[in-house]
C-alpha cells in the first residue's frame, strides 16, 4: 500500500513543479509596467540618458517628466514647456520591452533645469493607472575660475585656475578683444579631480578682453573679464588667495605652463558638509562622486539639494537628499544598519528539496 501511494506523491509533487515554473513568470508579467536608467543615476545636462522597462498592458508606452519647476501633472521630457498631463510615446515591441534615449542637449530649456532629483513616471497609453517610475539626479556642468593678476600688464605672466564640474580631460579657452576678434587660443589639461592651471604671458595692448572656459562636452561655457593697463604703477595688489605662484621659468621646464596642486576657487555662499557615520570609515558619495570617508568635513558646497550615500560593507546603503544652506554648515549623523546575512529559500528550491527527501525514502523502501 505504501509503495503505491510514493509514485502518486512523487507525480503530485512533480505536477506542483511545473505549474509554479509555467504560470508564476506570466502571472508576474501581466498587467505590469517598468523603468530603469542606464549608468549611476546622476547626469550632467547635455549628457544622454538611455532607458529601458517593460509594458506587459499594452502596445505603446508613455513618458512623462515631473520635478522642480515642472507641472506637478509632468511634461514629455521633450518639451518641457508642453501641456501638462501629456507625455512622450514610445512603442512597445512584441516581447514587451521597450527602449528610451533622452538627449538633453537637444531638449529646448534644458539649460534651466535646476540641479535636483527628477522624475520620469511611465505608463500604457491604454490604462494610465498602472505605471512605475524612476528618479534621476540632472545638474549643470558648470566652471570656477580665477585670473591672476588682473589687471595685468604687458609681459605678465597671467595664470587662469580653476575647477570644472564634470568629467573632461581638457578645458579650451579662448580670448577675445572688445570688438569680439579671437586675440589667443589656448587648451588646458584638466586632472582627475576637475582642477585645472594654465597661464600665458601677456602681449595684448591695454583693454579689456573676454576670456571664455569650455568644452565640446558641455552646452554652456564661462566668461571672465581681463583688463590690460599701461603700468601697473597705481594699481593696488589683488589678494591672490586660494591659489599657487607659478614663475615663467617653472612653466617653461616642459614647455607647458606646470601644474602644482591649487585649492579650488570658492562658491560664491557655499555651505558646508559635516558628515559622520555609526561605524566610521564609511565611504562617502555626493551627487555620486566619491569624495573621501566618514567622518568628512566638505567646505565649498554649493547651495541646494545633494544626494547623499554612505557605504559601508556588511552595512545597508544610507541614501538621502540633504539641502545645503548658504553660508552654513549642514550636519548629517546616520547610524547604519547592519545588512541581513543569509537567503531565503524560494519555494523551488524548498520543494525540490522535499522531493529529493521523497525519492530517497522511495528508494529505501524497494530494497527493503
């Protein structure tokens, strides 16, 4: 009696299987909606953005942009001054996948979007109500820069420093007269860490002369005013803090103007960051850029919202927007959590198991 009721539990078992394998995925595929981004989530505007989801509703899918400045009902990431409530289209393929590239270079308005966290909500055009969403941190390549001396004069060796907030190799600068005429041309190395130092002797008469910071990867660019007097007889020494002498000779030993380590322009009423964790040594990232481990003192922050991360392993991620004030410091403290060891076993893996336990109980009895 028993060894005929083994093969029936063994079929049931086996039955059980196959209806979890074949009817689970669809049952989790239908009626559902996702988005995700490609790359850390932070962007520079100008950068392109691919996105990818699915739509199991229905055949095309529906984009819509929300976050500071932006109606609260969302715009096609397109046009950002369309009507409110619409969006863009994006067509779903037969496997139910869909694909997205926004090119902020090419959106109109683009360059006033604020640096922040926004969001991109999709859905099916057929059933708004089933949607999903994903938020990513946009902000502006943007330049500081110093020129000293200035005001200079003929022969003086000026040095432009500076630092650039976003990943570029080399800065091109340009000068130009008050008529707009291109005087000099020149591009500089940037390092690692954005900062970058060049200098040139001046050989322009007295006046006043543009100089403009940029760079093929950005939309917008930095324009300094350099005057150039006769003598510099009555002029009042410019305070030169913040950055590094440099003498010709040191600029001529390579042929290029030397790079000694600067400290960075100031932020006009930047704030601070004072960052500690529970445990410290926390790695800690701003904007996701790497910027040292707790506990972390950051002067110079620009004013506004920044995302924060505090790494740590064996420890669960601390994630959060945190506002910097200006002229103040902001102080965050977290106590991280320990990350839970182990898995859960999914009900495959349980009733594999049982079964396994079952044919060697099965293969027990028929030698007996």
């Amino acid at each position: 009696m028993c060894s005929k009721k083994v093969p029936m539990l063994i079929s049931g078992l086996l039955l059980l299987i196959v209806l979890i394998v074949c009817i689970v995925p669809v049952s989790g595929e239908s009626g559902s909606m996702s988005i995700s981004f490609r790359g850390d989530g932070s962007y520079y505007v100008g950068d392109s953005i691919i996105f990818d989801g699915t739509n199991y509703v229905g055949n095309t899918t529906v984009i819509v942009l929300t976050g500071p400045g932006l109606p609260a009902a969302g715009v096609p990431p397109y046009i950002l001054n369309g009507l409110a409530g619409t969006g863009e289209t994006v067509n779903t393929d037969s496997s139910g996948t869909w694909n997205f590239i926004w090119d902020t270079s090419l959106t109109p308005g683009a360059s006033q979007l604020n640096p922040s966290r926004y969001t991109l909500t999709v859905f099916d055009i057929s059933n708004p109500m089933i949607n999903s969403s994903t938020s990513i941190y946009l902000r502006q390549p943007g330049f500081y820069t110093a020129i000293t001396p200035n005001p200079a004069v003929l022969n003086d060796y000026v040095q432009l420093t500076g630092k650039v907030d976003a990943a570029t190799n080399t800065i091109e600068i340009k000068v130009t007269d008050a008529s707009g005429n291109l005087v000099h041309s020149y591009e500089a190395p940037v390092s690692a860490n954005g900062y970058f130092q060049f200098g040139f002797h001046v050989d322009m008469s007295p006046g006043t002369y543009t100089v403009t910071f940029s760079s093929p990867l950005f939309q917008s660019s930095l324009s300094k005013s350099l005057t150039i007097v006769a003598s510099n007889a009555n002029l009042t020494p410019l305070a030169t803090s913040g950055t590094t002498t440099i003498t010709p000779e040191q600029a001529l030993v390579t042929g290029t103007p030397a790079m000694p380590q600067v400290t960075p322009p100031s932020v006009p009423n930047a704030g601070s960051l004072m960052i500690s964790s529970t445990p410290t040594g926390a790695s800690v990232y701003v904007d996701s850029m790497p910027d040292g481990t707790t506990p972390l003192t950051l002067n110079g922050v620009t004013p506004g919202t920044h995302h924060i991360d505090i790494k740590s392993p064996g420890y669960l991620t601390v994630s959060m927007d945190v506002v910097v004030a200006e002229n103040k410091p902001t102080e965050i403290s977290p106590e991280m959590v320990k990350a839970p060891f182990g898995m859960a076993i999914s009900p495959l893996i349980a009733i594999a198991g049982i079964l396994g336990a079952v044919l060697i109980i099965a293969a027990k009895k028929k030698k007996n």
